[in-house]
C-alpha cells in the first residue's frame, strides 16, 4: 500500500502523521528514514524574527513570556511548551502549556479567521512542570506533569470549564498523550531514561475519570510484536508504575506522540528515535534513528515534540540540536522545515497546525535569553503541501 494514500486524509487536528511502509503481520520491517531533500526545498537566510524558512514561507511572533499579549491583557507565560489548536466558529484557539513549577499551566491564544490575535487567558494553574500533552476527540487539552509521579489534567481550550485531574491515567513523568478514537484508548509517553509506553482504556469513551491503564510489553530488539498488559497500581507508589510489570519495554525518554489510521507514533529524545506501533498487526518498528544516518548526516537530533499534516508529513521540534523543525516525509526522507538562529540555549516545542492546515505554531521555550522567562511563540504562514 502507497503510504501517502494510506495516511492522506485524516484531520490535522487529528494528528495526521506519516512515514514507514505499512506492515502486515509477518512482512519485512521497512528500512528508517534518510537524509534527503525536502518537498519545500533549502532554508533561506534568517528574517526578522531569527527565523530561517524555505521560500514562500513567513513567520511571526504571537507571544512572549511575561509580556502582554497583542492588546490583551493577558501576560503570556514561561516555558511555553506542548500546545495544539482547536477549531473555534470561523477562528481556532491555540492552545500552549508552562512548563515551571509551582504554577505551571496552560494558556491559550484565541485567533479570527483572518488570524488576527482577539483574545488570550489562562485555562490550568496551580500544576508542576507541563510539558507534552495532545489534544481529545471531543475538543479537551490534556495537559501532562513531567514530574515523578505527575498527573494529567483535562482542560478547557475555551477557558469556560475547570480543569479535571485524572489520576486514573496514572502518575508517573508524564510527556505527551494522543487519542485513538478507534480503539477507544489514550496512548502516553513516559520522560524517563528508562521509561515505558502506555495506554489508557477510560470505561466510558470520552470520560477519562475511571479506566484501565496497561502498559507495552515487548523485547528487547528495535523491532518486533508487542502485547499490552495491565498495570496493578496506577498510583505508583510505592512501585513506579514502569517496574511493576515484568517484561514492559524500556524507552530511553519518551517525548512526543501521535496517532492516525491504526498507527501510533512517539519519539524518544534519549536516543534520538522515532517509533512506529502499527496497532491492526500488533508489531512496531523504528521509523527513525540518528545512528543509522551516515556519521555527521543526521539532520535531527533531539527528537521532542510531533505533529503532523494532513500530507502525511511528520512535523519534529528538536530539543537542543540545531534548533531545527524537521519533517519526515511519507517517502521515509528527512530534512528540515526551519531553523531558528541565535538562540541555541533553548529548545523547540508545541508545534501544531491550525485547523485549515495553513499555519504552524510553536514555541522557542527559553527564546535568546536561554531563560525561561525569556519564552517566544511563533506563527509560520506559508504553501504547505495538502
């Protein structure tokens, strides 16, 4: 099967991703991704805002911490980091967390349709540390503590309803989450060097309060099947929920995570990899993986946050690097989408789509000052590929 066709389709905002030929039970494992030449070409000198982009692309800043946003009155938080948007009427919310602590949180940014700034607030305070996160099918944030035993907590992008603690979903150094409408099942990453991949399985599809959360169980090779198992105790104490099932597979920091059409995604920042679960075969495969790029060609290195586009592209922010976006085409070929310049003391997060794949957000988290007050959130309008 063609992985374009494949993958071409899904909603952007529902995490549109490819790469990685698609497996049946008992087929060859398809070869990682490769250096190549990118679908928008080279990068062109930085512009005003630091920012190298290919031809035909613009940038601009939104929002930079501690400052008001537009005219607002809202101050705009530290440590941007994990952030996805949400359609609103004829506009969209963009949606970013604070990852600080205490107060950590999450705020939003709402547009027009014509993409002018008209509103911004605070929709969770009083949290530690967050940093990943993913978007629900029924229009919810969830919002991950990547702290020892951390929670996840469901918020409003619109600010209206308070946020919700799930500790159903287990605490543990929580990254990021994404939703598979399918199965019915919340998928989650660990930020730990020897962290493991889970899922939740709510016992009600859209009522994340009560559920089951397993864990993947699988050897110890880049490659192979896989078989989920339950967690006894998601509360993690006095047993860290990665050590209580024998057999769970250990990842080397789990970052960013993504899921369209039986696939589900997840970098690991560790050792710079990204993973490839196909659900419908039960097998996963690396999709990605710096040390398999020829010595001194690997164009990403510090794989973190994920989004991907409705082309099937897979949108990477390096954490450290080159302070690089970089992109995985269906045709297994990476290169890279932006570089931001004089800034190397920070990293990149949050990367997401609006609604009308158009525009591309995310974040410089500690921006040229390498503080985290320092934080810079972008806006890349430009002819991405449908």
């Amino acid at each position: 099967m063609e992985r374009r066709s494949f993958l071409r389709g899904a909603a952007v905002g529902g995490t549109a991703a490819a790469f990685g030929g698609a497996l049946m039970q008992g087929a060859a494992y398809a070869a990682p991704a490769q250096p190549g030449t990118g679908p928008y070409g080279a990068l062109r000198a930085a512009d005003a805002n630091g920012i190298q982009l290919p031809s035909g692309f613009t940038s601009r800043v939104v929002a930079r911490s501690r400052q008001r946003v537009g005219t607002t009155a809202y101050t705009w938080h530290d440590a941007p980091d994990g952030g996805a948007c949400f359609a609103d009427g004829s506009g969209w919310i963009y949606v970013s967390n604070s990852e600080v602590s205490p107060n950590g949180g999450a705020g939003a940014l709402r547009f027009s349709a014509t993409g002018a700034i008209t509103g911004a607030y605070r929709i969770l305070s009083g949290t530690r540390t967050n940093c990943a996160g993913g978007r629900t099918p029924w229009n919810t944030w969830l919002s991950c503590e990547e702290v020892s035993r951390g929670y996840v907590y469901e918020t409003d992008p619109w600010g209206v309803k308070a946020a919700v603690r799930h500790p159903a979903m287990g605490l543990f150094k929580h990254e990021a989450a994404a939703a598979d409408p399918v199965r019915r099942v919340v998928y989650l990453t660990e930020d730990e060097s020897d962290g493991c991949f889970y899922r939740f399985t709510p016992a009600t599809w859209g009522d994340l309060s009560t559920g089951v959360l397993q864990v993947l169980v699988a050897g110890s090779g880049t490659s192979g099947s896989f078989r989920w198992q339950d967690v006894p105790d998601p509360d993690g104490s006095p047993t860290a929920t990665r050590n209580q099932v024998s057999g769970a597979k250990r990842f080397n920091g789990g970052e960013g995570c993504h899921y369209a059409d039986d696939t589900v995604w997840f970098t690991t920042k560790g050792d710079n990899r990204v993973w490839r679960l196909d659900l419908a075969a039960g097998s996963y495969e690396l999709a990605y993986d710096d040390s398999l790029v020829p010595s001194g060609a690997a164009p990403l290195t510090g794989v973190d946050n994920v989004t991907g586009s409705s082309s099937g592209d897979l949108y990477i922010a390096e954490d450290g690097g080159t302070m690089e976006i970089c992109l995985i085409t269906p045709d297994d070929t990476v290169a890279p989408f932006l570089r931001i310049t004089g800034q190397s003391g920070s990293e990149i997060t949050g990367p997401a789509f609006s609604p009308d794949g158009r525009r591309l957000y995310f974040s410089s988290q500690r921006g040229t000052s390498g503080s985290s007050s320092g934080g810079i959130t972008y806006e890349v309008t430009g002819p991405f590929r449908a």
